[in-house]
C-alpha cells in the first residue's frame, strides 16, 4: 500500500506543477494575443451567418459577443486608441444575436458617439443601433433617453433630440424626467444645465462601470466649463474695475472677487495666464469647452481636423 | 509430479468486498478472507459453483482488482512486483482479444510486452500456436474465428513467454469434447516441464483427472483444500446391493434405501455403514443376494457434500 | 519500458488504421477540402479566402472527430472488451505504461491523418494559386496548430475515458473542446465578476484547455504572419497541459479496479 500512496503523492505534485506552469503559459499566449494588430483586421463574419451557425445557443453567443466588446473597449480605451474599429461591427454582431440585450445599446450610444479616444466618434452609427433597439424593444423608454443624448450632444440636433425625449415620455412607466428633459429642450435652457442634468440621470442609472466612469468625467467636465465661465466673468470685473489685467488670483481675492485660489475638480488650481483661465492638465478633461490653453483647444486635444473651438478675443 | 521447494502461490487472509448499489453504498463479499497455498510444479484445481469467487481471487492476484485486506506473494515476491509477472502466463475468463489482429500478430505484441527476446520471438509465437493446434489459422483475423478457436489462442498467448506459473481461469469452457481432452494433454505437458498449474472451472471430471491438490470455495468462502484422494476419503461411500427377491423391498426402503426393481431383481444403493442391518433385513426375507459393491466416491460427491444440495442444479447442469 | 510502450502505441495504430470508419472521415475531409474549389470559383476575388478557411476548418474538425471517436474508447474499450486483462494482468506492464502507449499510438494515428489530408488541402491551394509560395508557409503554422489541437484533445478523450463510459466521454470531450474555444471569452467572463465568483471563474476559466489560441485559420487566411512567439508559446502550453492530463489519466487508472 506504500507503493500506492507514492503514486497517488508524486500524482498529485507532479499535476499541481503541471497545472500551475500552464496557467502561467496561458497568462502568456493572451498578452501574446491582446496585443496582436490582426484582431482589428478580423474578419467578422455576418450577424445572419453567425446566428444561423448558433443553432438556437444565440443568447449564449450574444453574450460572449458582448463580453468581447467590453475587452475590445476596455483594451483600446486604455492604449488611448485613434480608432475603433471593429465596436460597431461587434455591437451589431451582439445585438443581432440578441436583440433584447438593453446594456449593449446603451454602452453604443455612449462610445460609439463620442470622439476618440473616448469613443468611436461615429454618431450615425450611434443612433442607428439604438434606433433598432427601439424597433426591437418599443417599451424600453430608457432608449429613447439614450437617442435623445445622441441628437442633442454629439450630433448638435436638439429639435430631434426633444422630439426622441417626447417620444420615451409617452412610453407606459417612463421615468418623469423624460417630459422634463423634452421641455428642457424646447425651451432651449442653458446648455450646460442640461447636460449636468442629463449625465446625473445616466450615472444613476446604470451599473455599468465603463459608462459609470464616462458620466462622472462628463460632470466633471461640465463643471469645469461652469467654472471656468464663472471665473472668467469675476476677471472681466477685475479689469473693468481697474483697467488691466489681474497679474495673479491674490489680486482677484485682495478686491474680494473670490475667496480662495480656485481648484479644478481634479484638485489642481486653475491657472491665471494673461488674464484668461486655463486648467492645469488639459489631458484630464476629455470634453471641457472652457478653460483650454490657446492652440490646444478641444479639436486639437482630440486629434479631429476640421473642428476648432474658436475663441474670440 | 509433485515437489515442495517453495510456495507459487502463498495467500494469506486475502479478501475483497465489491462496492455495489447505486451510490457503491451496499458492500458485497466476492471473496472472504482467504488463506491458501500452491506448492510449485502443482496441477492446482479451484472449484467452485458460479459466483463462488474462483475469478475474484485470480483478478486480486494479478492485480486487476486491490484486495479489501490480506496479502499474496506470488513466486515468492510482492502482488506489487511488476517484474514477476514475466513468469506468468493468464487465461482470462471468456477471452477476448483485439479482434482486428490475427494470432499470429497477437501473439507477437503479447510476446513483445512480456519481454521475450527478439531474436526468440518468432520461435515462441510458432511453437505456442502449434502447442494449441492453431497454426493453421495463424493467419486469420480473430473476428473470424470460432468461439473454441479463440480459447485455444487464449491458452497460446497464457504460455507465449515461457512462464513458470499458469494460471487459467475456466480454460475448458467453450471447448468440444475433443478440444477438452486437448487442453487436458496439454496442462499435463506443461507440467511436465515443470510449470505450476492453476485453474479454476466447475468441470469436476477435468478436476478429477488433473490435479495433484484442489480447492472448493462456494459463496467466497474456503470449504476445503487438499489431495483428491483426501478428499474423497471424507466422503462417506455408499454400495450397491443386488438382490433376487421383491419381498425385501419393502424392509430396504424402511432403512432408508433406494430401490429399483426390475422383475424380481432389486437394485438398491445405501450409505455404507447401513449394509450389515440391510443384508440382516435380506436374509430374514429370504433374498437371494446376487452381488454388493461399493459405490466409487467421486468429486461430484464431495463438491456436492460440501457446497450444498442448494447448488447442485447449477454446477452439474 | 520503451519496448512495451512503442508494442502499445504500435498495436492502437494499427487497430485504427484497420478501422474503416476512419478512412470515410478522412474522404469525407478531402471531399470538403474540393468542393472549395468549387465554392471559391463562384466569387472570384476571394477563392485563396475559401478554400483555406473551408479546408483548414474541415483538416481541424474532422481529426478532432477521429481523436474524439477513437479517443474515448482508448481505456474504457479495453476494460469493457476485457482485452486489457490479457496486457495488464499477466505482463510486466505498468499501467501508465499501458496509458502513454494509447496516447501516442492515437497521436500517430492523427498525424498520418493530418498529413493525408494536408497533402490533399495542398493539393487544392496550388492549383487555385497556380503553385505554392513562400506565404503559404503561414499554412503550415496553422496546420501545425491543428496538430496540436489533435494532441490536447486526445489527452482530453483519454483522460474522461479512464474513467467514462465512451458515450459520457464523447459529450465531455466535445463539451470541454466547445468550452476551451471560448476559454478566452471565459476568462473576459471573469473579468467582468466580482468577489469570490469572479476568482473562481477566472481558476476555471484558466483551466479550462485554451483551444481558442490555437485557431488561427482566419488569420492565416486573410494572410497574417503569426507571432513565432505565439508557436513557442502554444508548443509549451501544448506539452505541459497535455503532460498534466496524462498525469491525471495515470492517477486515476492506478486506483481503478479493473471489472
Ligand atoms: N465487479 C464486481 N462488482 C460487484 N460484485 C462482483 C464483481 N465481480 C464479482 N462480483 C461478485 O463477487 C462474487 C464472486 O464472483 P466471481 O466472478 O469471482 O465468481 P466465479 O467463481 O468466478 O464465478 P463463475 O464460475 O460464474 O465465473 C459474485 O457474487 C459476484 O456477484
Ligand atoms: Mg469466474
């Protein structure tokens, strides 16, 4: 019986080793795999194909697809990519395959609309996905919401984007924000309201760590932009008053324009440079309009040629 | 031929329980604990009714099966010493081999496991086909042959290497009256050359003609163990009595014998120590005895002693 | 030792290689590999696209059936037929002598298959590309892939066939194999839990046989160089995953009583 346990002994160790040296290979062959250019080049093959070849398991398949475009997301967001391109091919794959699968357009109407690196930039793309979502689920008001944000925000639409709000208003339990958001629109009310409105909604809403951390650096943008303005306002005052330009904020807190230093909400001051604020690092604020360095305004940062923030000064 | 320089066999308190039930929850004795020995050069004979264990105690020997308890040695080494088996030859039970080989092909990759030397290998395949009488079909894929011919090269692949222990596992089953008496000459060649022999079968007259020693086991459970003719002693005999006379018959059949009558002759067979109250009831019926014998005890009578009237359908059916 | 083993490996060989059913499978392959060419002369652009993408497929899919087919009766066969009792009981074999020689008999076996089926795909690519390249070499990566894929799942069917019956085997291969394709998504899976599910998802999913790195047939077949750090990386993990399902088939038949 001795002989026995020293087999099942040398086994068991011999196994573990085994297994523990072909984990460590597998850890391997993924970074090998993660950072191989040909997955973008893929061949994706057609939504009908795929489906087809599923043999009714597509629920199963949709879901695995939509855990390939959080790691596509994931993976690109993180090298800062130009482009994305295989996260429409692959949200139409997932929601092909299920079209009921409510997280995936919500996730596209986000990051295929917003500019890279924080998304495809693709918008058009944006709203025909969650447009067949809406013809795949009419009751689901909360896409509409999501349409709504498209035409407002990336695709500068308001009138269609309050129409989309009014249309999800009318939808059996939307939520009553909705016909506010409608009226918010029509009224034309301040921009930047709006949108803090909106993105507190989406951030509430959701449990999606991706789309949770793009709202709450979208409120962090706006803030920056309300800021911005607000500090802008208190230095036109100051040179009003005295006839040149602030050399620095003591001089703004001396006349009791301010209280303190101003601190972005990524606690760095803001800075005072000829009379025009600025953030400290542009880099942590993706979207903000206001507060740019000259020639480095939002265009620039996000590599897109043909569209400037003109400032007038 | 019988020498006792040391054990082939030496089991001692070998015994298994099989795990049976759905969930192996239920514990079924296929063999209690078993002392037994087999001297080498022994024509050993293991019987027993079906289900008794026979096939049981040679799985645990070869190390098919782990025992519940116990140990055997076998040649004098350890059941774990791989390396004895080069000196073992097995027939299983209702052989079955790899059936898109021929034999000859099956007996060279049996011969090649066991270790023969190249050079010797072709030379220990011919011979033990020819032993078997199957070198006509040495040349036939297995699937082709017949249920007897498959035994016989089971028997040729038990003895391929030149073992010098043989153990068979019912290795008359399946076989026509002449293929018996094949097997019956050849386990006495084998012997003869030295090999020790152990089978089990349930075919008393094999059992009777071959060995030195044999077993009895019934339900897993050693009955008894010794020469045959031992072992016949203990059977108590019974004689014959042939008588002329009818009136006799209902005395006879007061003691307890039984009677046939054809006409006035009587034939009537009672156990031994019943003949001298028998002839007293002849004489006193005024009989004429024709003749006594005593009835040869066989190991049928003694098999049947000793594992049960119970069973007697089955073994002798 | 080596002797008994090759005896073994030689015998399982030859017991398939005398099986009919595998030269249908192998025909059936070949036939797949032409009617590419058939396929491929309907859209004209893309003929060097389909015929690799079809006939690497059918190479992977029906050697992975053979191995499958074949594999899962390796031991449970055996014990069932009780033709192991003739090579276990009374030779000087040592059970995981008896298990190495199944395996690399079947080995053997998939790889004379693999290159009767290759020679026919090849066959096939240089009559639609009017002879071979040097960017056909990329082919032979993904064959070579292939061949490993055979060599996992053959380890994978011996080792449920240690202790299976050959149909459970058979579902559990082709569960494992389908599972192991996805082993990448899996572990995407896992990233996506949290706490203690996502540890044991992720311990399983990095178990689970990574089949899904093995197939490179689209990228091969629009073309792209393969990492050789990918071929080293695949080689290791095929050896050692496979060395370790050996193991566990070893471990497992030691203990087993033989019926
Ligand atoms: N694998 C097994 N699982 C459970 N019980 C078993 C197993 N093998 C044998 N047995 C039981 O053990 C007992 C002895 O069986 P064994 O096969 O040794 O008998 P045997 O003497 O060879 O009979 P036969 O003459 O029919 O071949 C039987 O009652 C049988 O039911
Ligand atoms: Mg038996």
């Amino acid at each position: 019986m001795t002989r026995d346990s020293q087999i099942q002994t040398s086994c068991a160790l011999l196994l573990t080793l085994l297994l523990a040296a072909s984990i460590t290979l597998v850890y391997q062959i993924d970074r090998v795999r993660a950072d191989e250019p040909l997955q973008e080049v893929l061949y994706l093959p057609s939504p009908t194909v795929v489906k087809r070849l599923s043999l009714g398991y597509s629920g199963l398949l949709a879901d695995i697809y939509w855990t390939r475009v959080v790691q596509y997301f994931g993976a690109k967001h993180k090298a800062k990519a130009k482009q994305y391109l295989i996260l429409e091919p692959l949200l139409d794959m997932t929601t092909s395959l299920d079209p009921k699968l409510l997280p995936a357009y919500q996730f596209g109407s986000v990051f295929l609309a917003q500019k890279p690196p924080e998304g495809a930039g693709n918008p058009v793309a944006a709203a025909q996905l969650v447009e067949k979502g809406i013809r795949e689920n009419p009751t689901a008001w909360r896409l509409y919401y999501d349409l709504g944000y498209i035409y407002w925000l990336e695709l500068k639409n308001p009138r269609k984007a309050a129409e989309a709000f009014e249309r999800g208003s009318h939808v059996p339990g939307a939520h009553p924000w909705m016909k506010v958001m409608a009226a918010a629109l029509e009224a034309h009310a301040g921009e930047t309201e709006t949108a803090i409105y909106m993105w507190t909604n989406i951030l509430n809403s959701t449990d999606d760590a991706n789309l949770r951390a793009n709202a709450i650096n979208r409120l962090r943008c706006l803030r920056v932009d309300s800021e911005v303005k607000i500090l802008q306002d208190r230095i036109d005052q100051f040179t009003k008053q005295r006839g040149r330009l602030p050399s620095g904020w003591e001089e703004l807190i001396s006349a009791g324009l301010l209280h303190r230093t101003p601190i972005d909400p990524k606690d760095n001051p803001y800075q005072l440079v000829s009379g025009r604020v600025q953030v400290a690092q542009p880099e942590l604020f993706p979207f903000i309009r206001q507060g740019l360095p000259p020639g480095k305004e939002a265009g620039d940062i996000l590599g897109q040629e043909g569209f400037k923030v003109v400032k007038t000064q | 031929m019988l020498a006792t320089l040391m054990p082939a066999i030496e089991i001692h308190g070998l015994e298994k329980s099989y795990k049976t039930g759905f969930f192996g929850n239920k514990l079924k004795q296929g063999l209690k604990p078993l002392t037994l020995s087999v001297e080498e050069g022994e024509v050993f004979g293991y019987l027993g009714p079906n289900g008794a264990g026979k096939t049981t105690t040679l799985k645990l020997l070869l190390g098919l099966v782990f025992p519940s308890g116990g140990t055997a040695r076998i040649l004098g080494r350890d059941l774990n010493d791989i390396e004895v088996k080069r000196f073992i030859g097995f027939l299983p039970e209702q052989p079955y081999f790899y059936d898109h080989l021929t034999p000859l092909e099956l007996l060279d990759y049996y011969a090649r496991l066991s270790g023969v030397d190249p050079r010797e290998r072709k030379r220990s395949v011919d011979t033990a086909l020819a032993r078997v009488g199957m070198t006509a079909s040495g040349k036939t894929q297995l699937r082709k042959l017949s249920k007897g011919m498959l035994q016989r090269v089971g028997i040729a692949q038990a003895i391929v290497h030149n073992p010098k222990l043989v153990l068979l596992d019912e290795p008359m089953s399946g076989l026509d009256p002449i293929g018996r008496r094949e097997v019956r000459d050849l386990v006495q060649e084998l012997n003869e050359e030295g090999k020790t022999i152990f089978f089990s079968t349930h075919i008393l007259s094999d059992a009777e003609t071959l060995c030195d020693r044999v077993a009895v086991l019934n339900k897993g459970e050693l009955k008894g163990v010794g020469v045959v003719a031992d072992l016949l002693r203990q059977v108590s005999g019974e004689v014959e009595v042939v008588w002329q006379g009818a009136k006799a018959i209902s005395a006879l059949s007061a003691l307890g014998a039984r009677c046939h009558a054809t006409g006035d002759t009587v034939r009537a067979v009672l156990p031994e120590r019943l003949l001298e109250a028998a002839l007293d009831a002849l004489r006193v019926n005024h009989a004429r005895l024709t003749r006594v014998t005593p009835v040869q005890a066989t190991l049928e009578d003694y098999f049947l002693a000793r594992v049960g009237e119970e069973k007697s359908a089955e073994v002798t059916a | 030792m080596i002797e008994r083993i090759t005896a073994i490996a030689r015998n399982t060989f030859r017991e398939a290689v005398r099986d009919r059913v595998l030269y249908n499978l192998i025909l059936f392959a070949l036939l797949i590999v032409g009617s590419s060419l058939l396929v491929g002369q309907i859209s004209v652009a893309v003929d060097r696209i389909v015929l690799v993408n079809l006939g690497l497929t059918a190479i992977s899919f029906f050697g992975i059936v053979i191995a499958i087919f074949i594999g899962i009766g390796l031991v449970s066969k055996e014990i069932e037929k009780r033709t192991l009792y003739t090579v276990l009981a009374a030779r000087p074999v040592r059970r995981w002598e008896f298990i190495t020689g199944k395996f690399l008999g079947l080995v053997m076996t998939l790889l004379v298959n693999a290159l009767a089926m290759s020679a026919g795909f090849f066959a096939a690519v240089a009559f639609v590309s009017h002879g071979l390249g040097h960017g056909d070499l990329q082919l032979v990566t993904a064959i070579y892939f292939i061949l490993l894929q055979y060599v996992l799942i053959t380890a994978l069917a011996l080792l449920f066939s240690t202790f299976s019956s050959p149909l459970f085997s058979s579902i559990f291969a082709f569960a494992t194999f389908a599972i192991g394709t996805f082993a990448e998504d899996l572990r995407g899976f896992a990233q996506m839990a949290s706490g203690l599910p996502r540890w044991l998802m992720t311990g399983a999913a990095y178990l689970m046989p990574n089949f899904a790195a093995l197939n490179v047939i689209s990228e091969v077949a629009h073309n792209t160089a393969v990492q050789p750090r990918l071929i080293l990386l695949n080689t290791l993990y095929v050896l050692v995953y496979t060395a370790a399902l050996l193991t566990a088939s070893v471990w497992i038949f030691e203990r087993r009583n033989l019926k």
